[in-house]
C-alpha cells in the first residue's frame, strides 16, 4: 500500500495525541537518550498494517530505525517479535500509543478476516467487507482485509451502484431503479439490486441485474434464491451473519458474503511495544 495513502491519517492522529508536547516523556527522558524496542504479539492473529505504525514513528521523527522481522499476512503467536525500533527514546516513546493504535486495530480486522475466509474455504464463495467502516479509515480497514484474505466491496458511494430498499422505494419499485440508474449511470457502472424476498429476486434478475444481494434471508431461503438466477448474475448473502453461521451460508450457492463486522466492531489484537536496550547516548 503506497503510504501516500496514510501519511495525512497518521499526521492527525500525531497531532491529535500529542497536542502541543508529551508532558510526562519530555518530563522524564533526556532528549538525547536513546533506546531499541520490539514490538511484540501478545496473542494469534495475522499482521497487517506493520508499514502504517512505522509511519507513526518516522513522522514524528524520521531518525528512527525501523526493522521488520515479519510482513503483513504472516500468522501472529503470541510471544513473536513483529519488528524492531531503535532511536531517540522520547521519540519512540510519544509515537507509541498512536503507532499501536493502527497496527492492533488493522491485525484485529486482518484477523477476523483470516478467521472468516476458514469457515468457508470448502466452498467457491468469497468474503467481502463494506461501508461500515471507521470514519477516515476505510482504506486501512479495506486493506487489513485483504490481508486477511478477503475482498473489498465497492470503496464508497462513487464507484459501484448499490440499490438498497430506500432507493426501491424513492424510485417505486426494482424495475424503475435499475432503469433510473441504465440512464444516468456509464456503461462500465456494476449495479447491485438488495432484495429481501424471492419475488424481488426475481424482479432484479429480469432487470439484469449485476449482483443481486439477498438480505436477512435464512439459508433455505437463500438456497432456492440462488436457483432462481441460473448462475447468471453473481449472488451476495448479507445481514446479520455470524462467524459460526458462514459455512451454512456458502453451503447455499452464493458468490459472495458481505461481513459488515469484519470493520465496525472487530476486537483489537494485543500487541506491545516494549523497551529492551536503553541507556545509551548519542
């Protein structure tokens, strides 16, 4: 990932910790004091934004070494040494908590990612993330899932149309919506219909329809909504679906399961960063 990409997100969120100064490092710490740290996994997962925390530390003061002794996607156990840091102790120390910030947030989506793609890999159907992601960080979120192993969804707004149910009624029905966005919209443009019922399946196949979502359907439902599209049209299992219910949702046929939790309420992976050698000069 090109940290061009990230650069400004991690200048925020410098600035928004740090303020004015770090009162207690600067404190405590000589400021020609320098130290090398390791940072450290603390429990399974999978690595992903390593490049994003060694920003964290570059941007707040680019004499810092940064070592990678693994890379995004490698398995995570705990007790693993992720990277070395060595430097101006002060340095490392008012970067760490926004460098950890990133890294055991995009490791906890890239996990929960990993996990997902398990259930199902008996099965020709991807996992693929959504919109519900953290305000200013979807395109690291949507990175960690790929990492993960995963697959990004439209990226926003601007790129792909998605007619949802309050779209269907705003325009008056499938049929009208799809035919609204056939005027207005490229010919490169994929339109995805969401439907909630077969009949409405069937209204999006007989439009031509791209990618037909089946929301909130229980997996029998899901199965005979698969049947209705021949094949022809990729199909997409969303809402409300559970790590421990994947499997049973591939078993149905479907291309694609969207996890809006793989980005919206994923548990951080604990890591550490820890101080090994210090006391030194320069």
């Amino acid at each position: 990932m090109n940290s061009f990409l990230f650069n400004d997100i991690v200048q925020a969120a410098l600035q928004e910790d740090i303020g004015f100064h770090d009162l207690t490092t600067e404190a405590t710490v000589d400021p020609h004091h320098t130290s090398s740290a390791e940072l450290l996994a603390k429990e399974h997962g999978v690595l992903a934004g390593l490049e994003v925390a060694f920003t964290a530390f570059r941007r707040l003061d680019p004499s810092v070494q940064c070592e990678a002794t693994l890379q995004d996607g490698d398995s995570l156990a705990p007790g693993q040494v992720i990277a070395k840091i060595s430097g101006h102790t002060a340095s490392l120390l008012s970067a760490e908590r926004v460098a950890l910030n990133f890294l055991q947030h995009l490791c906890g989506v890239a996990t929960a990612t990993r996990k997902s793609v398990e259930q199902i890999k008996a099965y020709n159907c991807r996992i693929v993330d959504t919109r519900k992601t953290t305000p200013g960080l979807r395109l690291l979120e949507k990175y960690a899932v790929r990492v993960g192993g995963g697959y990004n969804h439209r990226l926003g707004l601007f790129d792909a149309v998605l007619i949802k149910d309050n779209h269907i009624a705003a325009a008056g029905g499938i049929t009208a919506a799809v035919q609204l966005v056939r005027k207005r919209s490229g010919h490169t443009v994929k339109i995805e219909v969401e439907t909630e019922t077969l009949a409405q399946v069937k209204e999006a196949f007989q439009t031509g329809a791209d990618i037909i979502m089946l929301d909130n359907m229980s997996p029998a439902l899901m199965r005979e909504a698969v049947q209705l599209t021949h094949g022809k049209v990729l199909t997409e299992a969303s809402g409300g679906l559970t790590l421990d219910a994947l499997s049973e949702v591939a078993a149905t046929g479907v291309d694609l399961i969207s996890l809006g939790w793989l980005t919206h309420s994923v548990k951080a992976l604990d890591i550490s960063l820890n101080i090994k050698e210090s006391s030194k000069y320069i």
